[in-house]
C-alpha cells in the first residue's frame, strides 16, 4: 500500500493506492473514509489497482472552507482524476452509500471517464426532500440563538425530531452545512440516464438504504445488473469485506 497526497480544488487530498493494473477507484461513504476500505483494497489489488481517496472534510483530507453540494463534489473528482497520473485515462469506480451518489452524478455527467460503475448500498434516493428542505432553514434560523446557555440541548432535541437521525449532530463546523445540502440531492429521478455498465451491490439487511431502493435504481438504469448478498446491512466494507470484493471480482 502506498499513501500520497495531492491538491484538488486548493484541498490537501489523502489518497491510497493498492497493486498493479487497470484502475479501479472507490468512494467511500458518510462518514468514513480510505481506512475502512483497506481490506477490500487488499483482496482486490491482485489484479488491479485500487486507488481511494479520503474525501473532502473526511480522514486525513482537509475541510472544504464553505459548504459543499454534491455538485461540488462531483467536480472535486473530475480534478482529483485528471490530477491522479493513474486515472488520466478511462477507469472503473466503486461508490459506497454516500460514496455512491457521488460515483452516480459524477457517471452522469462524465460518463466518458468510466468503463464500468458499481454501486454499493448507494444513497441515490432521498425521500422526503420537502422535510429536508426545512429542516435545513430550520438550522439557519436555530442559529441565532446559539447565545442561549440551553442552546445545545435545544438544538438536539429539534433535529432528532425533525430527521430523526444523529449524523447531522456528529458533523462538525462547514460539515454540518454540507451534509444538509447533500441529503436534499434525490437522484433518484436521474438514474435513467446513466449509460456506463453498471453493477449494483446490496445487502438484503440494509436498514439505511432499504433493499426497495436497489430494486428501484435496478429498474432505473438500462441493462444493469443487481447482485444481492443474504443477510449483509449497509457495512458490507467492513463486515462482509471477502464476500463484497469477490462480488466485484465476478462482474468486473
């Protein structure tokens, strides 16, 4: 393994890379990072090369210094690519959860670049957006009374009310903005427009990101193929690491 840095849209980027031969690059999730990908690296860098970043805000990356979209996101790559002398020409990629937004939009709009998109647990498909939208206006206002000496337990008490989840909470300074415009980006009425081989990966234990939304993005994209592994959840990298990379391996 071999770590290496490079600067991608005035960011300190973290990077690992993994064997020989054609490239193969994965996204990982929210939150998480290149650490957490290594077994699976490992098993598949006997035959190819296996290159993952520590995204933006992520591992040993640096923090973006405003908020970031999944647009921003998808151009940081399109850089982090033609930065990276391996990917300079046409590569596979992997996205996991988060990681596989990302890897979608950026097929979209790159599809060039890609010789074949394997998504993984991919969070393409956001439901109830229109929540969202105001729980992000919500944050804005809750913010004026961050003077307030009950401000932070005020603050957890709306959120888990309202998205009923903590990632938000564990989100820290620019993130926290970040992952609120993130979770408003529903691809879910954009997956048809994917023209790449694609190979979907799912766990049928998959509470995060249900096994109906591997159905419904299956149905989406013309001619992909989706694998299901029994009894696997959303942590297939870290719980199922041998099982996802033969996976892989067979469809690649």
């Amino acid at each position: 393994m071999i770590e290496k840095e490079v600067i991608v849209k005035n960011l300190k980027v973290n990077y690992k890379m993994f064997g020989l031969g054609k490239p193969l690059l994965i996204l990982h999730g929210w939150p998480s990072s290149s650490d957490r990908w290594q077994k699976v690296a490992e098993i598949l860098a006997s035959k190819y090369l296996i290159i993952i970043p520590d995204l933006p805000g992520f591992g040993k990356s640096e923090i973006p210094k405003t908020a970031w979209s999944l647009n921003d996101y998808v151009e940081w790559l399109l850089e982090f690519s033609e930065k990276v002398p391996e990917l300079n020409k046409i590569f596979y990629l992997l996205g996991h959860s988060f990681g596989g937004a990302l890897a979608s939009k950026f097929a979209i709009k790159y599809n060039q670049r890609i010789e074949k998109l394997f998504l993984v647990s991919a969070a393409c498909v956001r439901t109830n957006t229109g929540i969202k939208k105001v729980f992000y206006r919500i944050s804005k206002i809750i913010k004026i009374f961050s003077f307030l000496p009950f401000y932070t337990q005020f603050r957890k008490v709306i959120y888990k009310f309202i998205i009923k989840r903590s990632d938000y909470l564990n989100q820290e300074g620019v993130m926290k903005e970040t992952y609120l415009k993130v979770i408003l980006d529903d691809l879910s009425y954009k997956m048809g427009f994917i023209r790449v081989p694609t190979v979907i990966i799912w766990g049928n234990k998959d509470i995060l990101t249900p096994i109906d939304q591997a159905n419904l993005i299956h149905s989406k994209i013309p001619h992909s193929k989706l694998v299901i592994i029994p009894e696997a959840d959303h942590s297939l990298n870290i719980k199922m690491s041998e099982v996802l990379a033969k996976k892989v391996l067979d469809n690649i």
